[in-house]
C-alpha cells in the first residue's frame, strides 16, 4: 500500500501554535503561484512511522542475508565508513566555502587521488565521476580529445569484447565512436586473432574489463594493450571488478592509459539502488592535463588547493568535486585496510567465489569453467532444455529461499546465464547454504518443476509480469479520480 | 517458402519483396519481447548488416538482415504488440519487408529441415 492510499482528508502528523505574526500576499508573478494543493499524503505520525517501518522489514539487503549479485560486488560494507561521512565535520561542509576552510576536505580528497594512483599503478585521478559509466564516459572523452589534439580526428573505431558490459559501447557510442565488437575465443577470453584483424589506423582504443564479466582473468592482457597501442589507439580499463585484484595486480602495469574504479562496489559504498556512486577515472602521465577539473594539489606549507589549470582538460564532468560521501567511505576504507588488508581482501574474495564454483559444478555447468576471479557464471541452458526451468524460475526460486538472486542473462555470450559473486565477506557456513539451496532446487526441477515455475510465494509479492511492466509501464500513481483512460 | 540465417533469421521471397522475421528458435531464446526498434521505410540495408533491434525482458539482440535491399514496410502493429514476436514469430509477428536486390543471395541459406537440424547442433 502507499502512503498516499493512506491519505484521508484533513488529518495530519503535526499540530502548530496559532500563527502570531499577519498574513501576508506573496510578491510574486501570478503565473508562478500554485492554484491546487499539492495533494501530499494526509497522515498521522504513527501512520508514517508504521508505512516505513513496514516497507523497511519487506526490503532485502546485505544486512539481511547473502546476495551474490554477479558484477554489483555486494559485499558488507563496514559500519564505521558510514559513521565518519555522516559525521558533522564533514556532512556539513559546503562546497562555495572558501578553500582555506577545506583543508581537511582536500587534504583527504588529495590522499586518496594518491592512493588509487598507488592502487591502480596509474600516474594521476579524478575524483569527479559520480558512476562506473560516468567514469567510462569521461574516459572516452579523454581519448577523443587526445586523438584531437594530435590530429587524429580519424580514429573513430573502439574495440570492445563481446563480454563487456553493457555501459562500454553505450559509453563509447555516446562519445560518437563506432563500436567496434570483439569476439571471445573458446574460452571466453579475447581472441587475439579476431582483434589482429580489426586492428587498423581508424582504431582509437579499445575497452577492457579485466577480470572480464565471467570473472575471467584476461591472460593476454599485455599482448593486447600492446596491439592496440602499435595500432595507436588508446587502452582503457574497466576497473569496476578491482575487488578481484586489488594488491595483486596493477592496471597500469598491465599497459594501460585510462582507468575507472568503482568506489561504490569496492571500496565500501554499496552498489545500485540508485546511488550516490563515485567512479575516479585514473590516467598515465601523459594524458594528466586532459583529466576533467579540478584536481587536488599540495601547495605551499602544506595546505590543499584546487588545480584547474590543465591545458587540455575535458571540463568539467559533473559540479564541485564529485560525491564527497563516497570519496570519505573509500577513504575510511583503505586506511583502516591498509594495503596488507586489501590484498587480503582480493584474496578472500577469489578464495570464496572458486569454492562456491567448485561446490556447484558437482551438479551444475559451469560456463568456461577454470579457476575464477571474485565470480563466475553457470550455464543452466541444459537445464532449460532438459528440464523445461529456465534460469529465471531458479533465480525467483531462490528468493522464496532467503537469498537475493544471483544477476540472470548476462553475460550474454552464455544462454540461460546466472553469474554469482560471493564476496569476501560471506562465510563458509553462508556459500555451504546457498550450494544446498542450489540442489535443492535442481531436485525440485526435475520432481516437482511447477514449484519453480510460480515462484516466489514467500515474497511479499509473488512473480511479476515483467514483460507486461515493460510493454506497459505505469511510472506514476493516481488518484482514483485522475484515472480512467 | 521460408529461408533461414544462421543468425535465426527468415525470409519468404515473393516477386522482389522479402518478408523478414526471427525464428521460433530464436523467440523463444529471447523470451518476452517487449519492445521492437524498427528502421525507417527507404532504409537500406546490405545482407549481414543490422537490420533491426529488438528488446527482451533478457536483451537487446540485433536483427541480422539475411539478404540486401531496401526497406519497403515496416510492421506497424509491432509498436502497439511487440509480443506477436512471441505469440507468432514465422507469421503476424514478421518484421520488415525488403524490396531485394539480389536473389542469389537465398542460396547460401538455409531451408526448414536444414535449419532444425542447424538448431539442434547449436544447443
Ligand atoms: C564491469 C562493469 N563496468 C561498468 C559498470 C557500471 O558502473 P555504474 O553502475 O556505476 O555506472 C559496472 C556496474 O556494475 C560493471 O560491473
């Protein structure tokens, strides 16, 4: 129920003084005065408190219990991050302040520009993009202006494997290259020969997300930065998947020039539902002057200051200086870390998602199957086939179990596709649990399909029609009154 | 008679108009279609190229034009019900009709019997 169905005439959750002080007139153009009331909800205090309370308990989060959504990297981020960015000293900043009030803002934003450097093995960052695919959007703006300045203007050709996500040719395509699709060799890696043979002087660049979307580890990595870069274009790095290799392996010794991280997948800010994000784009030296402004500099005597100089910067990609939030719970994050801690991280998070893979593939086919990175994807196109469920039931299945399901049909080089990612914070005991509910479901596939098939019915709303809700959304809710045709 | 791509593609040749349309096979790989991104009528397109792009509640999976030549029609009543994609994907749920070029390029594709068995080989 919404809160608006709640609403009845003249009730209300609060109870003013009479007014002491004359009416007056607003001052202002006639057209600009509102004629009918807002029509906000008409509720009493406890009212709302039971409406939230109630909407709160029906929601699912990592607080509440496993959720291996492949790609999203949610894993448990710690408390304390949220306290220290809610923290007044911070919260309460304001972005116009003058800068010598900033200090601390800055000096904190300027430390961790130089710890994602140290992370990544890039030479300078901006901290301005506000999402992955922000991110990825400045990057491409980065390459275009780059081959621009150097009188390029042909190359206009971005090379992106088949298994990338979707954000890159969207990205890329918003930035007016032609996209360019590579496709994956056997085993699900870039195939070096298919990419030999788009490689030409109109080539830009290429994107690559490595561990790739099977959780993969691109092994011809270097051979391929070191194509693209023979053919002039550019290599930009996906780094949404850093949990994977954090303390491990560098980007920038990988070979390449631009890179993204999400802040908001690994460095404690969840992922999804809307934001707040924060995706700093990290650059070699040679393209430092074409990050968006500003950057954060150490002037003299030690105080902070902002740099907008760059001779050929992008601009601005978002206002101010990004989302301070995030930056502070990334902040939090890798110093309370350290660098021992991240690695471990890295390490615990591969650990989990191979276990988990081993553990399944006992019943179920695992797509490209070798050791994985931080996730990988079964293939349940023989289930379907044999069976008749598709991922889709088993995936609707699983939340009538007490789990969040596993992202569905992506990557989409895998039919039938569910890609799982444990996270480093789960327990043994927590993937032992999902690996049951996994067979347990197998078993109701191949007994009892229609179980599968009308799930969930423990959710406090069964199956959607999701093809109904595409054809024919409904964004907005009405009145009774304002419906009809 | 219908002729397939290996790209799950079909097309029924009359004179020198081609119907074009996905497979049942391919429908039911995609699963509810939700939304069909039609080309302009005068499009012209050459055999291979994306002819059309249509939206599941999985994906969005290009169109393959399975032979060369120009947009005549496009069909309408996909806009208001893509899911005829669904309900009858070798028939109502045909997509676009080409004016052809070149009727040699039928012979390289399939015909029904060749193409089940293609199917079968994929999964
Ligand atoms: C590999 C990859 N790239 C890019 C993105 C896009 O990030 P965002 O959702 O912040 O735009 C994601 C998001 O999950 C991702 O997994």
């Amino acid at each position: 129920m919404l809160i608006f169905e709640r609403s009845r005439n003249g009730r209300s959750a609060y109870s003013l003084p009479p007014m002491d002080v004359p009416e007056s007139v607003l001052d202002m153009e006639p057209h600009l005065i509102r004629k009918v009331e807002p029509g906000l909800p008409e509720v009493s205090e406890l009212q709302i408190v039971r409406h939230y309370t109630e909407l709160s308990r029906k929601n699912y989060a990592v607080d509440v219990g496993f959720y291996p959504l492949g790609s999203c990297t949610m894993k448990y981020n710690p408390k304390l991050n949220d306290a220290l960015a809610e923290s007044e000293d911070l919260s309460f900043l304001h972005p116009y302040q003058d800068e010598a009030d900033l200090q601390g803002a800055l000096e904190l934003m300027y430390n961790l520009q130089n710890m994602l450097c140290e992370i990544t093995g890039m030479d300078a960052f901006s901290l301005q993009p506000a999402a992955g695919a922000h991110g990825e959007l400045t990057g491409m703006l980065i390459i275009r202006k780059y081959h621009k300045v150097n009188g390029n203007t042909h190359k206009k050709k971005i090379l992106i494997p088949d298994s990338a996500h979707g954000t890159n040719p969207a990205s890329a395509a918003m930035v007016g290259f032609e996209v360019v699709e590579i496709k994956s060799d056997s085993e699900g890696l870039v195939d070096v020969e298919e990419l030999k043979k788009h490689l030409d002087e109109n080539v830009a660049g290429i994107m690559l997300t490595n561990p790739n979307t099977l959780g993969l580890f691109e092994k011809n990595v270097s051979e391929v930065v070191q194509l693209v870069h023979e053919a002039g274009g550019l290599a930009y790095y996906d780094g949404a998947n850093l949990n994977a290799i954090m303390g491990i392996a560098k980007p920038g010794e990988m070979g390449f020039d631009i890179v993204h991280l999400n802040l908001h997948k690994t460095f404690s800010t969840p992922h999804g539902m809307g934001g707040p994000g924060s995706g700093p784009v990290g650059v070699k030296k040679f393209l430092e002057e074409y990050l968006p402004v500003p950057l954060i500099q150490e002037g003299e005597g030690g105080s902070y200051t902002f740099k907008y100089d760059l001779k050929h910067s992008i601009g601005k990609v978002r206002s101010f200086y990004g989302n301070f939030s995030v930056l502070v719970r990334a902040y939090a994050y890798i110093m309370s870390m350290g660098a021992e801690g991240l690695k471990k991280v890295s390490e615990m998070a591969v650990l989990n998602a191979n276990y988990l893979r081993k553990r399944l593939s006992e019943r179920f086919k695992v797509a490209y199957e070798r050791i994985c990175m931080h996730e990988f994807v079964l293939d349940n196109y023989p289930v379907w086939k044999n069976l008749g469920v598709k991922t889709l039931d088993m995936a609707k299945r699983l939340l009538d179990l007490g789990f969040h399901a596993p992202t569905i049909y992506f990557p989409l080089i895998v039919k039938e596709a569910m890609m799982i990612e444990p996270t480093e914070t789960e327990s043994k005991e927590e993937l032992d649990r999902f690996a049951e509910a996994m067979f347990r479901i197998l078993e109701e596939a191949e007994k009892e399909p229609d179980i599968l098939r009308e799930a969930p019915k423990t959710t406090p709303v069964s199956r959607l029609d999701e093809a109904k809700a595409s054809r024919h959304p409904v964004v907005r809710w009405r009145k009774e009154e304002e419906r009809g045709s | 008679m219908k002729k397939f791509a290996k790209s799950h593609e079909w097309v029924e040749v009359e004179g020198k108009t081609a119907v074009v349309g996905i497979s049942n096979h391919a429908q039911e790989e995609l699963g509810d279609v939700v939304y069909v991104d039609l080309p302009e009528p005068g499009k012209e397109v050459k055999k291979g190229e994306v002819l059309c792009t249509i939206e599941s509640v999985k994906a969005a999976a290009d169109v393959y034009s399975p032979v060369s030549g120009k947009v005549l029609e496009v069909n309408k009543n996909l806009e208001e019900k893509p899911e005829l994609v669904n309900e009858s994907p070798e028939s109502n749920g045909w997509l676009v009709k080409l004016e052809i070029v070149d009727e040699s390029e039928l012979s390289d594709l399939m015909d029904e019997e060749e193409y089940r068995k293609f199917c079968e080989s994929e999964g």
